[in-house]
C-alpha cells in the first residue's frame, strides 16, 4: 500500500492532538486571559513537549502499528501491554463519541430538528457511518482530507487575529482574579486541548520512513498546534472587553461577528464543524490501526489482523464504529473527564516502559534519541506525572468508579483471552 508522506503525517497528529482552537475558550471563562494564555504556554511545555519527546524516541525505537501498546509490552510484558492498549483504546473511542455531538451541536443552530430526540441519534449513525466508510478507503485519503480541513479551520483564525490586531489594549491580558478560578474546568481544558502526542504511534508501520519523518512531523505539528491556540487567545482577549461568563464553547465564533461580520463567523462555524470530522477520522484510524498492532503480536484473535482490499484493518474500524455509536448518548463533561481519567491510566505506564526500556536496553537502536541520561529523562517526566495524578484526584467519584471499572474488565480480559487461544 501507499504509505503515509511528510505533510500528511503532520496533520494526522494536528487533528489527533487538538483540530484547531475550538473549545479552549472555557480555559478563559475558568481562569481570565491571564492565566489562560500562561496555561497553554506552560501545558505545552511541561505535558505536550516530554509526550512528544518520548512517542519520538519511542516510535522510532519500534516503527510498527501497535504503538505504545508495543512499548509497553517489550518493557512490562504482554499483560500490561493488553492493559495498556485497553485503557487508550477505551479512551479513543470515548474521545470519538464526542465529535458527531460536537458536530450536531454546531449545526442544530441552523437545523434546530438535530437538538434531539430521533433525528439527532439518526444523524449520529449516518455521521459515523459516512465517516467510517472514509477510513476504510485508507490512510493516505484520511490524511489529504486532515491536511484540506486543517488549512481551513485554522485560516479563519488568522484573518479574525489580523483583524483584531489594531483593536488590541495590552491592559486586559493581564486581568486575573486568583479567588475566581474554577480549576477542575482549566486543567481538564488545557490537559484535553494539549494531549495525545502519542496516538500517531500506533500507525508508525504506515509511515514512509519512519525513523526520518515521525520525530519532524512531530515537531511541525507542536507548533501548529500551540501556534493554533495561542494566536487565536491573544490577539482575541485584548481586542473586545473581555466578559470571563461569555466565553464558552463556540465563543469565538461569536468574536468573529463582531470583529469581522457574518462572512467570517459563517466561516469559524463551518471550520468548528468540520474540524470534528478531521478529529473523528484520525482518532479511528489510530484506535484501528492499534488494534491490527495487538493482533499482529498476539494479544488479539487473529481476526483483527485481517487487512481490506484496500490495506486499512477492517475489523478495528467496524468495533470502533460500534463503540462510538454506543456512547454517544453520554454528556459532554462527562465524556472527557472519563477519557482523561483512562488515558492518565496508559501514560502512567508509558512513562514506566520508557523509562525502563532505557536502563535494560541502553544500546539499542534509537534513530531518535532524547539528548537526556536517564535521571534526566526521569526529571523530565515528574512534572507530567504530577499532574496526571492531579487530573485523576481532581475526577468525580462517578468518573472514578466508571474507569477503574473499565480497567477491571481489562484485567479479567487478557487471561480470558489468552485462554480462549
């Protein structure tokens, strides 16, 4: 099959990391722009910057489908690499159960019928449908439709920023009132808006020459990504009185009304609608793909591992078409932090296998190798792992209970499995 260039493979990370500055306006309703501009400065820094380091290394250490779910394996061995690819597969398809909502709920201004009831659960299935089929067709489709939508979600943005350049006073970026903070909100904002670096790897065998392309296109996409929110905050925070209840979801589409008339919030509303559909495609390519890894290894029956006419795995798209269709009754907030919770589950044992794998294979090949010893590499990833337990204390009870009940059936799931063979 084609496999997957350059310019492609920096957008498939774009939309399966962020899609653009759609739903980081909460981090300002919770914090002021202030704090929400130091947030998203500081995040990358200390979260997207060492995930991005590590599914570099990492990634090139093992340039095959499967991804982390193999890194943790070759370090921990096959149980925790079944719990591992559970946890994030799990938390993928939660993360794609959001976007047909997010969708409907840019469109059910224009088409109020989609707010509920039967139509909205018939336009999710033929949503996820159209969507799904898309995937099955191939990477290399699902990769020049990310790079088409990208460039015309984050165009609008650029033109709002020129815009609102001249409107500027420098003085409300630095309003901040530190009693006023709603802190759960910010850090599940910044944390949802900053993370998956690490689903790229799971498609490293579709890649043209890995070992080149992945650590560049990771680096391109970091800055695309935190260039893509933090242009839009400033330039939009200091160019209108900011009102911290007014920015919610959406908000900026209303800025851009008032900054640069219909044309232009028409634009942003189409661009928030089909940035959804570019997240939804690149996440089931990688949750898929993960899956096709895992049966190539042996952790899943061989049935995963069959390929299309077409080379995409067939199988892992259909069950994770199943599983977003079957979600996508939950509530928005209830959705991330379930996810977030999940996938704090796999970084935690993906900081473990990398550290580990640095200190029983030192010597072997790294075509990219992250210029810190290991008690550097150890340091550089305390500040993330803080936080991880910060982002898991910080869940509801509910959120709590529903996750770790999900990692429990991955428990009792691998044995099971490994019997049955």
């Amino acid at each position: 099959g084609i496999k997957v260039s350059m310019v492609p493979l920096v957008f498939l990370i774009f939309y399966e990391v962020s899609g653009g500055p759609f739903g980081i306006e909460d981090s300002v309703k919770a914090a002021g722009p202030l704090l929400a501009i130091v947030g998203f400065l500081l995040f990358a820094l200390i979260w997207s910057i060492p995930e991005a380091l590590i599914t570099a290394e990492m990634g090139t250490m093992f340039p095959e489908n499967g991804g982390y779910v193999v890194w943790v394996s070759s370090a921990l061995g096959s149980f925790w690499g079944f719990q591992q690819g559970w946890a994030k597969w799990l938390s993928g398809v939660i993360d794609n159960a959001l976007y047909p909502v997010l969708f409907l709920d840019y469109v059910k201004s224009s088409i109020p019928a989609l707010g509920g009831g039967l139509p909205r659960t018939f336009a999710v299935l033929i949503l996820t449908v159209a969507l799904t089929y898309m995937n099955y067709r191939g990477l290399t489709i699902v990769g020049w439709v990310a790079v088409f939508l990208g460039v015309f979600s984050l165009l609008p943005f650029f033109v709002m920023g020129l815009i609102a350049i001249p409107h500027i006073e420098p003085s409300r970026w630095f309003e901040m009132d530190l009693d006023n903070v709603n802190w759960g909100l910010y850090l599940n904002t910044l944390f949802w808006n900053l993370n998956y670096w690490d689903s790229i790897s799971t498609l490293a065998g579709e890649v043209e020459n890995p070992k080149r392309t992945l650590p560049r296109a990771l680096s391109y996409a970091l800055v695309l990504v935190v260039g893509g929110y933090l242009y839009p905050l400033i330039t939009c925070t200091a160019a209108l009185p900011v009102v911290r209840e007014s920015w919610t979801d959406g908000y900026f589409s209303d800025i851009a009304k008032i900054l640069g008339g219909f044309w232009l919030h028409s634009w942003i509303q189409a661009a928030a609608a089909l940035s959804n559909m570019g997240n939804f495609v690149t996440e089931m390519s990688s949750d898929s793909y993960q899956l096709l890894g895992m049966a190539e290894r042996g952790m899943l029956p061989e049935f995963f591992g069959k390929r299309s006419r077409y080379g995409t795995p067939l199988i892992g798209i259909l069950f994770s078409a199943f599983g977003v269709v079957l979600l996508s009754w939950m509530s928005f907030q209830e959705i991330i932090a379930a996810e977030n919770y999940l996938y704090c589950f796999g970084m935690i044992l993906e900081f473990i296998a990398f550290i580990k794998l640095r200190m029983t294979h030192p010597s072997t090949s790294r075509p990219f190798r992250i210029p810190l010893g290991t008690v550097g590499s150890v340091l550089m990833i305390i500040p993330p792992s803080i936080l991880i337990v910060v982002v898991m204390v910080l869940a509801s009870f509910k959120v709590m209970a529903v996750s770790i009940l999900a990692v429990l059936v991955g428990f009792a799931l691998q044995p099971a499995l490994v019997y049955m063979e």
